[in-house]
C-alpha cells in the first residue's frame, strides 16, 4: 500500500502573463509574489500530511515551490529530470513514458510518502494514465485540458488501497482527491 501527493507549482510569471506573446522561459519561469504565497501556503498545509520524501520537477518554478515547501517540512528537494512540463516537440508517447517513470520510482519504495512537485499537464497525464490505463491514447491528448488544475492544488493518488464492490483490490493508482487546497478551506 502507498500514497503519494502531486503538488502543481504556484503561480508562474507564465501563468499570470496576460499579453498575446509567450514570456521567454528565463522571464515566465519563476514565481509571482502570488505564487511564492502560494507555495508558503500550501508549505504550511502539508506540514500534517506525513510527507518523508520532496520530489520535484527541474523546472524553476517547481522548484521555488519545492524550496518553499521543504522548509515547512524540513527536507530538501531531489530533482526528477522527468517529472517536468511538457514541451513544445514532446510525443505523446514520451510524456506517458515519463510518467511510468514516476509511476516506477514511486512503487520501488511504497513505504515512503512522497510530495511530487510538478506541472499541471504532467499530473493530468498521471490521473489518466492511472484511470484509463493502455486505454488512454494519443487522440485524447487534446482533451486533457477539460481537467482543470490549479497553482499549488494538491492531488493525492493511492496503491493498493482501495477495492471495487466484491472486495477485489483495485489494480494500479487510484485518485483519492484532484487538485485541492485543504489549507484553504474554513
């Protein structure tokens, strides 16, 4: 049995850019203010949630939001080269093969309770491929973005903890929560 929670990163220059034109990657990758309050936020959230291992995208605004996260926590982010944003020229195939790979790391030590932090569009990937299995194919891709994700919203996904109606344990990861904010709520 394991748990593993996926953090989308705070707010981006990126995501806050309101002009027709993309901000270049060294100006849209960092955080706003609003993103690094965020990412205190959610820091302080997570401070009950049991997490023993901070995981991160290499990309810069993942990992301010790891950085700030670990110091609630008190650890230090281990980067994941492919647990990134999906770029411009990547195959559909690629991103699910990146996926698989977190899928890999996170079942090889089940009893650790990691805190992934990652992207938006990398943790979409995460919930269908986990959902829809082989099922999940590349003409579905354009509908992923029907999935709403928020700055810092936190996903939680289990192994081996749930079972349908006979009792029979339901194979592979199961989402338990999509893109919340716990701390938020009153």
């Amino acid at each position: 049995m394991s748990r593993a929670l996926l953090l989308r990163h705070g707010e981006s220059a990126s995501n806050a850019h309101t002009g027709a034109e993309a901000l270049a990657d060294e100006d849209g990758d960092r955080l706003t203010e609003l993103g690094l309050e965020q990412a205190r936020t959610a820091a302080a959230g997570l401070t009950g949630h049991g997490v023993t291992r901070l995981l991160s995208s290499p990309m810069r605004r993942a990992t301010e939001t790891a950085d700030a996260v670990g110091v609630a926590l008190g650890l230090e982010a281990e980067i994941l080269p492919y647990a990134q944003e999906l770029r411009a020229d990547e195959t559909f195939e690629r991103v699910v093969a990146r996926v698989r790979m977190l899928k890999d790391e996170l079942e090889s030590a089940p009893e650790e309770r990691p805190l992934v932090v990652s992207h938006g569009i990398f943790i979409r990937f995460f919930l269908l491929d986990s959902v829809l299995g082989p099922e999940f194919a590349a003409p579905m891709a354009g509908r992923i973005w029907q999935l709403a994700s928020l700055n810092c919203g936190l996903s939680t996904f289990a192994r081996g903890e749930y079972r349908d109606p006979t009792g029979a344990e339901v194979p592979g990861w199961t989402c338990h929560g999509w893109m919340q904010r716990p701390w938020e709520q009153s």
